[in-house]
C-alpha cells in the first residue's frame, strides 16, 4: 500500500479529505488573540479533545491562507487502512 504524505495548499482538496474522515474545521479555545483571529487551526473528528471548536471552514482557510500553511496529509496507512495523518507546515 502507499502511505506516502502530500502536500497541498488547495482548499477544496482539504475539504474533501477532512470530510471524507469525518473531519471539521476547528481551532484550540483560547487559543485566539481576539474575536478576529481563529487562534491554532486543527481537523477536529468525533472524540476528539474536548478543547477543540468548531469553526467555519470560511474562517478556518482565512487563517490558513493569512499564516502561509499549507496541508501536509496521508492518505491510507502502511496497512492501507484510512488515514486521519495531517499536520499544518509553513509554505
């Protein structure tokens, strides 16, 4: 199987891959340094903490795009199994 990482910065692609796991836009609480700024950008899926909150994906790609990260993700595991592997790096 190949459990090798992409990286994109396409907002559809994103969207496609998070949803397709279950995914959501979410930031950390408290995270934020005021009500215009979504603070740590994160995927949440079901059980994740409990820290994390919802967001728009308009809100959550506003701050992607304004902190120049890009989407560093797996698709299937060595095992082949879905994988839910993602991290934000800088462009």
């Amino acid at each position: 199987m190949n459990s090798q990482s992409h990286t994109t910065t396409d907002h559809d692609e994103i969207r496609r891959w998070a949803e397709k796991r279950g995914g959501a836009p979410a930031h950390v609480r408290d995270t934020a340094r005021d009500k215009d700024d979504a603070g740590i950008l994160r995927i949440a899926f079901a059980g994740d903490d409990k820290q994390l909150q919802s967001i728009t994906w308009e809100d959550w790609f506003e701050k992607f795009d304004d902190a120049n990260l890009a989407f560093l993700y797996q698709d299937r595991t060595a095992d082949g199994d879905e994988s839910r592997f993602f991290k934000l790096v800088s462009r």
